[in-house]
C-alpha cells in the first residue's frame, strides 16, 4: 500500500541549480499538491492539480514549476535554486468530488532540501 | 475557508486522555472539521472528521460543541507514540478544489511524558 511516494528525500543543491522532486501516487487521485514547510511556519501550498494537464498556483508558486501528465505523477521542478527554497517539501494527493461525507489529504513523507 | 485557533503546545501523562481544544468560530455550514498529526519528519496524517455529530474512531474521538465553533480532539490513553503536532483544519469536503484555501497553521504541539 504504497500511497503518496516523493523521492529524493535529502537532497544539497548550490544555488543556482536545477532539479525536479518526483511525487507519485497509486489511489488514483484527481487533485495532487505541492507544499513547503519553513520553522514556525504552517504549511504553503505552492502549487496544484485536479486532474492531468490541469496546474494553478497556490500562496507561494514563485520560483517552482509543476506538470501533470499522468493522474499518477506531479513533479515539482526547482528552476534556479536559491537559499530561500531550503525546506521540507509535501506532497499531497486527494479524491477531487468527496467520498462520501469527506475526502481525506494524504501526504507523502517529505523531501528535505538545502540550498547552499 | 474559516480559521482555525489552537493552543501552541499542550502536556499529557503517559496512559492519560489528551483533550486538544480548537476553536472554529466563523465555520459555515457546509464545513468540517478535519484533525490532523504530525510526527517529527513524517507527513501529516488523517486522525479524524466530522460536521456536527460527535465522532469515534480507532485513533482517536472528536467532539463538536453544538454551535460548531469549537471542537476537541480527544485521544483516550496518550502513548508516548502520540507526542506530535496536531493540526485542527476547517473545510468543505467534498470539494479538493477549496484545498487550496486551507490555512493550516501551527497547530498544538502535544508532548507526551513518561
């Protein structure tokens, strides 16, 4: 029961690099999501999807990229790293029309990333 | 989607009910309130739900006062396992596109001791 998969889960960038934080899911989730979480910060949502080749911004988008080809995956791509995106990274999936009397959230376990 | 307050850290025996208030005045109607957990380094994980009724389940039991402006989670015998953050939400449920309105916060952080 594999649930919301990110990978890496550590990763050190120097400033100015790319990468991409994979998500995936198997409960074949219509809206997938992408949050950061800073120190005495609660949870920002950076960007999100309600189904493949569908993205929209959330509170802090800048600086980020997402795509959604598949309902299974939502990579969040990093263009240009810079020391204030060091944080820890969610990634969250849910049923789009609720379930019955809710659709739960489910989040991955993390990606921590530090940009020197 | 309405705020949420929380107390920012709460203490509890070992074997003990853990009582973490949350106050929800400006809920609507069509809003639940969803409890969630955070263990250190781990992602937020669903405890429970409900919308007016009182709610029970294998981890924990929600009550919801009758005017719906604050709830307690309750968790019966507090184990070491649950010292973590615990994060009250108020949201429409049958619709994720109103996820991106959620307005998480910080939570309660519940310390449980030996």
């Amino acid at each position: 029961n594999a649930g919301v998969t990110q990978t890496p889960k550590f990763q050190v960038l120097k400033t100015g690099q790319s990468m991409t934080l994979q998500c995936a899911q198997d409960m074949n989730h219509e809206y997938m999501s992408w949050y950061r979480q800073d120190p005495g910060m609660g949870l920002r949502l950076i960007h999100y999807s309600v189904g493949a080749g569908i993205t929209d911004q959330g509170e802090v988008p800048n600086g980020y990229n997402v795509s959604r080809s598949t309902t299974e995956d939502f990579p969040l791509r990093l263009l240009s790293a810079a020391p204030s995106q060091t944080s820890v990274y969610f990634c969250a999936s849910s049923y789009f029309r609720g379930a019955g009397a809710g659709n739960t959230i489910y989040f991955g376990e993390g990606s921590w990333l530090t940009v020197v | 989607d309405a705020k949420t307050t929380q107390p920012p850290s709460m203490d509890c025996a070992e074997g003990r009910a853990a009582n973490l208030p949350c106050n929800h005045s400006t809920i609507s109607g069509n809003e639940y309130v969803y409890w969630y957990r955070q263990i250190h380094s781990q992602g937020p994980q669903y405890i429970i739900h409900g919308l007016k009724n009182n709610e029970t389940n294998e981890m924990a039991s929600l009550i919801i006062t009758e005017d719906r402006k604050s709830s307690t989670l309750i968790l019966p015998h507090a184990t070491l396992r649950d010292t973590a953050v615990y994060y009250c939400i108020v949201r429409v449920a049958s619709d994720a596109g109103n996820n991106r309105k959620l307005i998480w916060g910080l939570g309660t952080s519940l310390a449980v001791n030996p």
